[in-house]
C-alpha cells in the first residue's frame, strides 16, 4: 500500500516536471532610447562603467553581433519591432507616421496565444487599434522631458506577478538615453579621458554631452538590472525569456536619422532559460523579434511577415539567419527631401542616397540650414553639439571631414565594415570593389521592389492616409 502510494506520488511529481517545462515563457523584452550598441560595454566600449548588468547579461545570454532596425528613427523602429513587418509594409515609414489600420501587431498574436501584452514607458505609435497594449503604469512616457523623474516599478511587478497561470509579454520602454541628456550620474567619467565616436568633432560640447549620454545609458543599465531581479524576486527567470535591445542609435550626428552603422546596428542580447549563452554574427533584424515569441509561444509564424523566427539560431539548430539586412531612411516633410536605402551582408555595406543633389539636414540637429526655426526646443543639446562641430570646422580640417560627412552625402558609399566598421573610407568609386557595389544595389531595386517602395520623398502630401 505504501509502496504503492509512493509511486502515485512519484508519477504526480513526474506530471508536475513536465507540465511545468512545458508550459510557454513568459516575455520580458527592454528597449532602451536612442543608443548606439558600440557605446555599451560588451560591445567594445572605448568608456568604462557604462553597462554592468548588460554586461553580465550578455556573459549568460545570447549577444548578436549583427542585429539591424530597417529604419534608425524611433516610430519606425518600433513599428517594426511590434509587427513583424519592415516600414513600407507597415505603413510606417517616417517619424511619427501611424502604422496601416488593421495590421496586426505582437498584442493581437499573442493575446490569441492566450498572453498577457504589456507595455510601460514610451510608446510613440499609433493607431491604438494596432496596438492595444495593456497600459502599466510607473515609467516616464515623455522622451522629451528635462531631468526625466524616476522610475515607479509596482506597475510591472504586479503586472508579472498578477495570474501565474496565464503567460505574460511585457515591453519595458525606456527614455533613456534620448535627448535632452541631463540625467543621472556622469561623475564615473572624466572629460579629457573621455574616448569619443571616431567621426566626431572634438569639441568641449561633444564630450560634455557624449559625458552625458553615457550616464543616461547608466540608467537603463540600472533599469535592466532591477527588471532580471525583479524575475529572480519571484521565481519566475526560469520560464521567462528576457530581451534587451537598444532601439536605433545615438541621437547624434551619424547616429539616429541616418543608414550609417552607428544608427541601424542595434545591441540584442537574450537571455533563454535552458540555453547556454553564446555570441553570434547571423545577420538579422528587428522584425526577427516578433516571429521569434510566435514560434517560443507555440504558434504557427505567419508567412506574410517580414521577420523570421530566431529559434533555430537560438536553439543551435543553426548558424545563419539572413543573407542580408536592408535599411530605408526618409527625412521629415519640413525641409528637403533626402532619400536613403541601405544594406550589408555583413562584410560590405551600400548605402544608395536617391536624393545625392539635396542637403543632408535633420529638424533637431541643423534645421536652420533650411529655414526652420525650433521655438519649442531652441537650446536642444543636439544642435549646441552640431553647432560646436561648425564653428571648429572654419579652422580644423578634421571637424570640417566631420561636418561634411554627416551634411553632403554623395549617391553612393561602400563601406568594408570588417576593416572599417566606422565607415570612413567610402569605396564605391574603385574599381576594385565595383562587382560589389552593383551586386548590393541590385538586391536593394529588389527588395525595394518587394516592400512596394518606389523610392520618391514622402513629404507630407504623399504620406499614407490611415
């Protein structure tokens, strides 16, 4: 009798174990604002004390080395992340542009999946039918804001903690590190030992705000690191899929706004129970992520996204993803029109300008060489830096290259980003590397092609009405 209650007891526990294993994760995915992967610690930080609990992730999980945004602006960035789809498919292809009615996002794949959908932070999407996120309350939602308050995390643990049966996915949205930078502690860094960006202009306004930046970039380390404790606090990092992504890059010259690497390469870091952490140069991109959790979640990925599921990568299944990845970039409707496509392989990057004859210019950083007159922000962080590059270019040669990089693009640049990972030396005029060049355009005609892009400016009469 005994014996026998001892091996029902036994099979109970057995049950248990494997209901328990296979029960779906839960998500817990961070998107930082405005950073540029270089700038944090696991991958290659010239400036120390930036990432530790990044860092320690990426020890423990899996780091992509070739993770890309189609589009270095934050509304389409997150666009793509949400629905698995590049911007011209889903509709949003410039900043502040709401994605096509009835598209469906991460919130209606999962939540027929039987998830919770979240979001806490920053949104900067629309329309709500899109994206009928459940609302959680404790983090700062204005990007823009001046000594941005701190974080109340009661929303996200009771969020994570409120029905144990049922599976969450909840986006953490920071603000940080998005301008203004005047947030947290940049005592850990000296001024003159500061290592800056390479194509930047070494003024004092460059490394005070770069001094800047990097503490905000502290505080989302922070953010990360309360956000894995918060999984330990309450058992839940065994069942639960943690994401880290740092959206597009810095909001500085040759950083956000533009198809240079320093904007559309994005840190991702993932931290899968079960699976032993690696480093991995597979080429993908943003809307990998959402076929990702659909495939984890048990769900059939649908055919018509864009993105394709990590899982085999992730699993070791495999060690190639993507080909390539391809990035679009189009100004605002304020100023000139300036066009971009984009793509690398990896090894070589082509970026094709459709607008060579126009001035390179962005509202936030140079609009007065256009007439616009910002009387909302007139001291942007932004433009005191960019101005600080002018007046040390009428006398330096080095800030003038810095200055005319960013300002005049020519039609076309290539880039060996394996000996020139900062895109300095543009080799899209020797003829050693033309098969290259004409091969990588002709796979941007056709992938532009494919995401019905014909190429012109959008300026606010031609943009999609939704």
């Amino acid at each position: 009798m005994k014996r026998a209650t001892l091996l029902t007891a036994v099979m109970m526990l057995s049950t248990l174990v494997v209901s328990r294993a296979a029960a779906p994760p839960n998500f817990l995915i961070l998107l930082a604002d405005d950073i540029s992967a270089t700038s944090l610690g696991c991958y290659g930080s010239d400036n120390p004390h930036t990432t530790p609990n990044i860092d320690t992730l990426a020890d423990e999980g899996i780091r992509f080395t070739n993770m890309f945004v189609s589009e270095a602006i934050c509304g389409p960035a997150r666009a793509e992340l949400y629905t698995g789809l590049q911007p011209y498919r889903n509709g949003c292809m410039q900043n502040h542009q709401a994605t096509k009615k009835g598209t469906l996002s991460v919130v209606q794949r999962l939540e027929k999946l039987g998830y919770r959908v979240g979001l806490t932070g920053k949104t900067h999407i629309k329309p709500k039918s899109v994206y009928p996120f459940e609302m959680v309350k404790g983090f700062p939602t204005n990007c823009n804001a001046r000594e941005t308050p701190g974080e109340n995390w009661g929303g996200v643990e009771g969020f994570m903690t409120r029905d144990s049966e049922q599976p969450f996915c909840l986006f953490i949205c920071s603000i940080h590190a998005h301008a203004p930078w005047d947030s947290g502690d940049s005592s850990r860094w000296e001024l003159d030992e500061l290592k800056l960006p390479p194509h930047f202009a070494d003024t004092p306004e460059s490394r005070h705000f770069f001094r800047e930046y990097l503490a905000e970039i502290r505080l989302f380390d922070d953010q990360v690191g309360r956000a894995g404790a918060l999984l330990k606090k309450h058992g839940l990092d065994e069942n639960t899929v943690l994401i880290v992504l740092d959206e597009n890059g810095a909001g500085m010259p040759g950083g956000k706004w533009t198809n240079f690497d320093w904007g559309v390469r994005s840190a991702c870091l993932i931290k899968w129970p079960g699976v032993k952490g690696f480093v991995t140069d597979a080429v993908a991109q943003y809307c990998d992520i959402l076929p990702t959790l659909i495939d984890a979640a048990g769900g059939k990925v649908p055919t018509d996204l864009d993105g394709r599921s990590l899982l085999p990568l992730i699993k070791s299944e495999t060690e190639a993803h993507r080909d390539m990845a391809f990035f679009t970039y189009n100004s605002g409707p304020e100023g000139p029109p300036f066009v971009s496509r984009a793509v690398t392989d990896g090894r070589f990057k082509l970026m094709w300008n459709l607008t060579p004859d126009n001035l390179f210019a962005v509202r936030t950083i140079n609009g007065f060489d256009y007439g616009y007159e910002d009387t909302k922000m007139p001291d942007r962080h932004v433009r005191q830096l960019y101005q600080s590059w002018l007046k040390l270019a009428q006398t330096d040669a080095a800030a003038e290259s810095a200055v005319r990089r960013f300002r005049k693009q020519p039609e076309f640049q290539l880039y060996d980003l394996s000996k020139d990972p900062w895109e300095r030396e543009n080799l899209a005029s020797n003829p050693e590397y033309a098969a290259t060049r004409d091969q990588l355009k002709n796979s941007i005609s056709t992938w532009m092609r494919q995401q019905g892009d014909d190429g012109l400016p959008a300026p606010a009469g031609r943009q999609k009405k939704n």
